[in-house]
C-alpha cells in the first residue's frame, strides 16, 4: 500500500516536471524569436540597401559612358569638319594661286614705265588736300578684288613685311600706278598725301595690310594713313 502511494507520487512528481519544463520552453522559444527578429530585418536591409548601392554605380557608370562617347563623337565631328575645311581652303589657294607662268605674263600687261614716266604718272595722283580727296573702301562700297590667301599674307604682308615698290615691276593702267609683288598686282585707287616725298615709292619703305573693310598700302615713315589698293592677279 504504502509503495502504490509512493510510485503515485512519484509519477506526479515528474509529470509536474514535464509540465512546468514544457511552460518554459515555448517562453524561451518565444524570446528567441524575438532576438532574432531584429537581427533579420537587419540583414535584409542592409542586403537592400547594398543592392541599390550597386544599382546605384551602374547607373553613374553608365552616365560616365555615355557623356564619354557623346564627348568623343563631338571631338570627331569638329576634326572632320576642320579637316573639310583645311582641304577646302587648300583647294580654293591652289585654285587662285598664280603660277610662275602667270607672273611672267602678268608683267608683260600694261605700260611698263622707264623712271621718268613713273615718275609723272606718280605725280599725277599726288593730293592737295589727302583728307578730302581720300576714301575708304567702306565709303567705295566694299572691297570686292582679289583676296590673298591666308597662308601667303601671313608670310609676305602686314607691318612686319615692308618693301620698297622701286624694287619690282610697276606699269600703268588706266592712268594709275600698278606694280607686282609677291605674284600679285597692286593698283592705287587712292591719291597719295601731298605731304610725303617726291620719291616716296623709291625710297620709303611701305607694307600691305587689310584693315577692316579692304586692303591699304601703308608707308613706314607716316603711320596711320593708308591708301586703298585693289589687288588682281593679272
């Protein structure tokens, strides 16, 4: 009897075991879950936030790559559009270049004038008054003779250039002083300032520049006062 009692109490014993070891795991389970709750939520954020980071490059990488090639197709177009233009400038100078052949003939044109004959057909464009029997070529109109080409103006004309017109052909056509130089024919279109020496053309020194609106013969020893000349090639 006594040992019936003793196993009863027993068995309570360990089913009152049981049942307070199964209370607590669920309570314990619970809480784990919610330790690790927070821990996942983490990890998707931060996988989140490294996958639109690297959304985020291609699409910067991509803007790079497009700015670069819009860039290179610019830098390509204005080569061949430089390029189109230097060959067709070189066209257009070989186009108008005089040849040798030309020059020669080019001095055989005109009167050609022994010095005394040029020096009347100087005299006879000689000012009285420079200021009001000049003009401009703005007040002629424009300039509308032959233009020199870039490359031979820079090398043989402008301040830098000067000569002195006894050294090279002159002729006279339509009753005004023409002469050559460097493959080219200059004709004074304007009288010259009556105050500048008899032998000018002879003895001073002179330079061709184009200001602003046409070409002018300029003389060394009287800055500023250019006289308007037409330039032709025969």
């Amino acid at each position: 009897m006594k040992i019936s009692i003793l196993n009863r109490m027993a068995v309570a014993a360990v089913l009152s075991a049981a049942w307070l070891v199964g209370m607590s795991m669920p309570a314990n389970a619970q809480e784990q879950q919610q330790q690790e709750h927070p821990q996942k939520q983490d990890k998707k954020q931060q996988k989140k936030d490294r996958a639109q980071a690297k959304q985020q490059q291609k699409q910067e990488q991509q803007k790079q790559r497009t700015k670069q090639q819009q860039q290179e197709q610019k830098q390509q177009q204005r080569a061949q559009k430089q390029q189109q233009q230097d060959q067709n400038r070189q066209q257009k100078q070989r186009g108008r270049q005089p040849s040798q052949q030309q020059a020669d003939r080019n001095s055989q044109q005109g009167q050609r004038m022994q010095p005394a004959e040029q020096r009347s057909a100087w005299q006879q464009h000689r000012a009285n008054n420079w200021q009001d029997e000049h003009r401009s070529w703005q007040q002629r109109g424009g300039y509308n003779g032959y233009h020199i080409p870039d490359n031979r103006y820079r090398g043989h004309f402008g301040r830098g250039h000067a000569f002195r017109i006894y050294s090279y052909p002159v002729v006279v056509v339509g009753g005004y002083p023409r002469f050559q130089y460097d493959g080219f024919w200059f004709s004074l279109v304007d009288p010259w300032p009556g105050d500048w020496s008899d032998d000018w053309y002879d003895n001073d020194d002179v330079y061709i520049e184009y200001s602003n609106d046409g070409y002018y013969l300029y003389n060394t020893r009287h800055p500023g006062i250019g006289i308007a000349i037409s330039i032709s090639l025969n």
